[in-house]
C-alpha cells in the first residue's frame, strides 16, 4: 500500500471517529454540547486536525445527519423489503420512519428541523438522503396511479414528519399515535 493510500484511508478512519463522537454528544446531551472542543477531547485530537476535516460546527452537523439519513435508508429499505404485499410495505416503512424518529429523537431533530447545509431534492444531493427518499417512494410507488410519485412522496413524507413533530413537541397526544399513522395509509394506500 502506497503512502498517499495510507493517508487517505487514515483521515477517513480520524473523520469516520470525529462523526461518530458529534453524534454520540448529540444523542446524549444535545446539540449544544457538540463543540470543537469537546469533540477534540473526545477524539483525542487537536482542534485544529477537526477544522482540517470540517470548516465548522454546521459542517460537522451536516456529516452527522448524512450519516443518520444512511442509516434511516437501511431500515426503510430493510423494513420495505421484508413486508409482503404492498400496503404492508409501506406501512412497515412508515412504522421503520417513525421508530428511527422516536429512538433518535436528537437526530431527528438535525436532520429534518436544524438548519443544516444539505441540498434536498437537487441533482448535487447526497446519496444518503436521495436513498431515504427512494424508500418512501417506493413503498408509495403501487399507489400512484395518476398521481405523480414524487409529488405523493413529498405529500407523504410531509404528513409523516408532521405527525411525528407535532407528537414529539407534545401538540399531539401521544396516546392516538397508531391510530394517527393508520389513518394517514388509510388515505395513502389505496
């Protein structure tokens, strides 16, 4: 192996780890605790060796919810795939959507309501969030009829994370979740 490739895989492995502890902090004490400096110490490396990989905080915050939005295309796709018939697909995926949400609630929150410096819906997106939004699409796709997907994905994706905000922020009660989520591919999976 080649000097040049060393180096390369090694400030990867030292990005893959700055990513790794900006999301632990994040899910553990919030996104005020993830500072260059805590960060530093978690690593065990220099400030400055975090802004050789990261101009700044809101760049580390991008790394972090493209690496969430990885992880929530693989249990979209892994739930849409083991689902039988379409409308279980698609209610497995809105159920997938909604667990992510609920068991990473601080990630969810940097993904979808912190303002982040991701393109969404543009030819320049990362795979990773295009890759989540593929799931939703084609757990929808066998609905559409006339519809536009894209159009009834983006409808539907909208529903979900409202219903997932609102229950979150304590403006829905929790008791009528499944209820909720039930009535919305009610209304989707025909």
């Amino acid at each position: 192996m080649s000097i040049q490739a060393r180096r390369k895989r090694e400030r990867a492995e030292r990005e893959r780890l700055i990513v790794t502890a900006a999301r632990d902090l994040l899910e553990s004490e919030g996104w005020d605790a993830v500072t260059t400096r805590r960060l530093a110490d978690r690593i065990e490396y220099s400030q400055p060796v975090l802004y050789s990989h990261f101009k700044g905080k809101s760049a580390i915050m991008a790394a972090v919810a493209t690496a969430g939005f990885a992880d929530l295309a693989t249990e979209l796709r892994a739930a849409r795939i083991a689902a039988g018939e379409p409308r279980q697909a698609l209610a497995a995926v809105a159920a997938a959507y909604a667990g992510f949400a609920e068991r990473h609630p601080t990630l969810y929150e940097a993904m979808f309501t912190q303002p982040v410096d991701l393109p969404f819906g543009r030819p320049d997106t990362p795979p990773a969030l295009r890759q989540a939004y593929e799931e939703l699409r084609e757990g929808l796709r066998p609905f559409t009829r006339e519809d536009n997907v894209e159009t009834l994905t983006e409808t539907f994706w909208s529903a979900l994370h409202g219903l997932l905000v609102l229950r979150r922020s304590g403006r829905l009660p929790h008791d009528d979740h499944e209820r909720r989520l039930a009535l919305l591919l009610d209304r989707f999976a025909t």
